[in-house]
C-alpha cells in the first residue's frame, strides 16, 4: 500500500490535515452533483420543463429508500476509522468483509423493491398527473442503479476511514464523464427522455462501484477486501449496524419528512416544481463544503478516539464546525452573486427562473448555520455517541421544519415555503452548541487522559 495516500489526522497541524482530506471530497462532490445537474441540463434543454419537473419530483423517493443503507455505510466508516486509528489490522478485515456482505444483501433486494414502491410514493407526494409517467420512468429506472449506488458510496466511507479521501475523486472523473457522454447519447441523441438520463446515471454508479472495488484490492491489500460476500462477522455487524441503523434511519425519516415537503412543493405547481429542481443544481454545488468537511470531522474524530488521543479531539471539536460554517457561508454568497447567468442555463421561463433566484438567495444565506450543527454531530457521531445527534435531528425536522413549512404555505405564501429550512437549522445548531458545551459525557470524553 502507498502510504502517501492516507492522512493520518492523529498527528500534525489539524486544519490542514483536515482541508487535505476534505479538498477531494469537495471536488468529488462536484463531480456528484454533475451526476444530477447534467441531467437536468440536458432534459431541460431537450424534453421541456415539464420532464425536469419530473426529475425534481422524483429525487425524494429515491433518497428516501436508500437513506437507511447509507447510514448504516456511515457506521462502516467509523468503524474503520477507530480501527484505523488503533492500528488494528483484524478488526479492519472484519469490517470490510461484512460491509461487502452488507452490500449484497441489502442492494439487491431494494433494487425490486424500489421499482414496486415507486409510484405508491409519488402517489402520497401528490405528483401532478402532466409529470406522472415521467417521473415513474426516472424513479423507477435509478433504482435499478441503486446496487451500485450502495456499493460504491460504502467503499468510499470505508476509503474516508482509511484517511483516503482522493481516491474516490478520481472514480468519479471517470463515472462523470461517462454520465455525460451517455447523457448525450440517450437524451439528445436518441431521444430517450428523463429514461435516458436515469439510465445514464444507474450506469455510472456501477461503473464506480466496480473501480473502487479494484482500488480497495490493489492499494490496501491489508484488508483483504472480497468481490463477492463470502461470510460475515456477527460482531461486526452488530456494531456496524448499532452505530450505522440510527443514523440510516433518522436519514430515512429526514428523507420522509422531505417526501412531505414536497407535496407542499407539488401543491404549487410544475412550474414552481421546475424552478426549485433548478435552484437545487446551485444550492447543492454550494452544499458540498458541508459533506466534505462533515466527512473529515468524522474521520478526525473517530481516529483519535481509537487512537486514545483526546487532547487533539478536544482541539478539533469546535475548530472543524466554524471553519466550515465560515467556507459555507463565503460559497453561499459567491453564488448567489452570479445565481442567475448559471439558472438561464437550465431553463428560459421567466416564472421558473424567479422561483429559482427566490430559493438559492433564501437556503444559501442560512446553509452556514446548517454546516456548523453537522459539523458538530459528525465530531460526537465519531466517537460513536449517536443517541442525541439522531433525536435532535428528528427533532429539527418533524418538530421544526415541517410544521413552520405548512403554516407558511396555510397563513402565508406556498412559494416561500423554503423559509422553513433556516428556522429549523437555527434550532438544531443552538440544540448541538447546547450539547457540545453541557453534555456530561461529551465532555468526559473530550478531558480524559
């Protein structure tokens, strides 16, 4: 294995360790959002505005299915970095053995699933019957990818618990450019539709499935990393699914109060629908700084609890979430500056085009507050404390943000229905800057000796 490709984040200057680590992840989530974002450019430039209110519609159910799968990939991750950490080589062959039984018996199953469970979702969010069949196309087709989808997004956690953030980069450059290309093929060339971009994207995610599979052989061969399950250890999947399970489905539940937003968004049309799948490519480009220095602060935090190095936990624990509240915020107010030249690409309607600006000016003027409280949750979520991060994000949503979404669209204005993400991300961030300096057992781990 070729030591250079791992940050140690137990040892050395600790935002640099944590912005070499995160700059990878923020280009990889660049590229992500290309995924979705050449999509909608390409739909929206050759089937209309009703097919990108289709593709708008139908990222909900699709998240909200693989949410749990993902969360429990997330329990991976940690594992993998305490070990990691620990210089516990046993322990990391467990885990990869049992994340790739994981994989198989999970992915499998929700591909069927997905496609039966489609349009009963799309029929409770209320989609609007000029969108239906495309929206049951895209829906449909992208969960047939879902396999690859689970597959790959758990070998890059495990790849994140390593200190391997750079690897996954390059696995979604060449994915990308497949999307593209095929995007290309299918929609303007041969005429597919919102069927021919699902179908693209299901086919990159395979593609980087199977990359990082080879990588993980090739490059960390101390894992001893299957292709196909071959057993699993019960222990391991205990833990993995202890710490992961809540976290899957408090995202699942996230993902479920999303699918109820969105029949508020429904509620409002397919032109407001198409504006806010437009204003999603922007707010989703400013977002990636989040994940990126989310995943750091996990890895950081995770492996200096293995390692038993709780001075340079206590000094990362508040550093990491304002630093990437800062560098969100500054993102959030460069695109805002230049929001409209980039929406006029996806779409010329003059009433899309103003819900659009309206959206991107109101989430990213608040997406710092947001970045700060998972900066926050991922630090404690590290070390394995997922009880109170999993409540106060439940908290934040059906408590919060949901009931403020409907009392706005019933008192209000439904088209400011967006209002309701910076009150509820106001909420959970006070809630975790409550838990960070109160909480009797966070502070136990951040002063032990």
């Amino acid at each position: 294995m070729e030591q250079k490709q791992k940050i140690d984040m137990t040892t050395g200057p600790i935002m640099k360790k944590v912005l070499l680590f995160a700059i990878p992840i923020i280009l990889g989530n660049v590229l992500q959002q290309l995924y979705t974002t050449v999509d909608t450019l390409v739909v929206g430039r050759f089937c209309g505005d009703t097919s990108l209110a289709a593709i708008g519609t139908s990222a909900q159910p699709v998240e909200m299915l693989l949410c749990i799968f993902l969360g429990i990939g997330t329990g991976a991750s940690i594992l993998v970095s305490q070990y990691a950490g620990a210089g516990d080589g046993e322990g990391l062959r467990r885990v990869a053995a049992t994340a790739v039984f994981f994989v198989y018996v999970c992915g499998i199953p929700l591909c069927v699933l997905g496609i039966f469970a489609a349009p009963l979702i799309l029929r409770f969010m209320g989609a609007p019957e000029d969108t239906w069949n495309a929206a049951v196309t895209y829906t449909s087709i992208v969960f047939l990818g879902s396999l690859g989808n689970i597959g790959y997004n758990m070998n890059a956690g495990i790849l994140r618990g390593l200190g391997d953030s750079k690897a996954s980069l390059w696995f979604l450059v060449v994915s990308c450019i497949t999307n593209i290309v095929l995007d290309l093929v299918f929609v303007a060339g041969l005429s597919m539709d919102v069927g021919g971009a699902a179908l693209s994207t299901s086919i990159a995610m395979y593609f980087s499935w199977f990359v990082s599979i080879r990588y993980l052989r090739r490059r960390f061969p101390e894992t001893d990393f299957p292709i196909l399950p071959r057993g699993f250890d019960g222990g391991e999947l205990k833990h993995i699914v202890s710490i992961g399970l809540p976290i899957g489905l408090n995202n699942s539940l996230y993902s479920m109060g999303h699918v109820a937003l969105q029949t508020l968004v429904n509620a409002q049309g397919s032109t407001f629908m198409a504006g806010q799948a437009v204003a999603g490519r922007i707010t989703g480009l400013s977002n990636v700084a989040i994940t990126a220095l989310s995943s750091a602060a996990t890895t950081f935090s995770g492996q200096n609890y293995g390692a038993k190095n709780y001075e340079r936990l206590r000094q990362g624990h508040l550093k990491i979430p304002i630093v990437s509240g800062l560098v969100t915020l500054a993102a959030g107010l460069f695109m805002i500056s230049i929001r409209m030249p980039i929406l006029r690409f996806f779409s010329k309607g003059e009433m899309v085009l103003m819900y659009a600006s309206r959206y991107v000016v109101i989430m990213l003027l608040s997406q710092w507050l947001y970045a700060i409280f998972n900066g926050i949750i991922c630090m404690v979520n590290g070390v394995g404390l997922i009880r109170y991060t999993t409540v106060v994000n439940l908290l934040m949503l059906w408590a919060v943000r949901i009931p403020s979404a409907y009392l706005i669209a019933r008192f209000f204005d439904g088209t400011y229905v967006m209002l309701c993400f910076p009150i509820s991300f106001g909420f959970g961030m006070l809630m975790m800057l409550g838990y960070d300096f109160l909480s009797p057992r966070w502070k136990a781990i951040l002063h032990a000796q």
